[in-house]
C-alpha cells in the first residue's frame, strides 16, 4: 500500500497521541474540529484517512499546527519519535 498509508496510519497514532494528552474525549475533539465523533474514532482506529481540510479542522481543535502533527508523523516513521 506504500509511504501514503504507512503516513495516515502514523497521523491517526499522533491525534489520538495529543488528544489524549489534552485530555480530551473523541466527542470533544470532534466538536472542537467540527467533525462527527464517529469520524474522530474511525481515523484513531486507521479507518479513515483524513482530507486536508479535515487534518487542518483537527489540528486547529488540538490547537496544533497541521504541519506539525504532518512532522511528528513522519518522524515516526523514520524512527524520530
């Protein structure tokens, strides 16, 4: 399936990572984001591949920057995190 499967799976880890941080539920994430919490849940099981919009809304509910949890992503799959 390649690098672009490899780096959703890696993002899905990194929000449920900085949500749980927060301690934030998935709900509360979700209505942070704009999203269904539904959604929330299926992207953190690796069911769901964000859009760009939709990886922007969820980091501005975490109060992160996109390219940074894009970043950290990465770092984990080259063993940086």
């Amino acid at each position: 399936m390649g690098r672009w499967n490899e780096l959703s799976d890696a993002f899905s880890k990194v929000v449920e990572r900085h949500r749980q941080a927060q301690g934030l539920s998935k709900t509360e994430l979700a209505s942070r984001a704009g999203l269904h919490q539904t959604y929330v849940g299926l992207l953190e099981k690796g069911d769901r591949s964000p859009s760009v919009d939709t990886a922007q809304a969820i980091a501005k509910g975490l109060g992160l920057r996109l390219s940074d949890l894009i970043k950290e992503a990465e770092g984990s799959l080259s063993g940086e995190a």
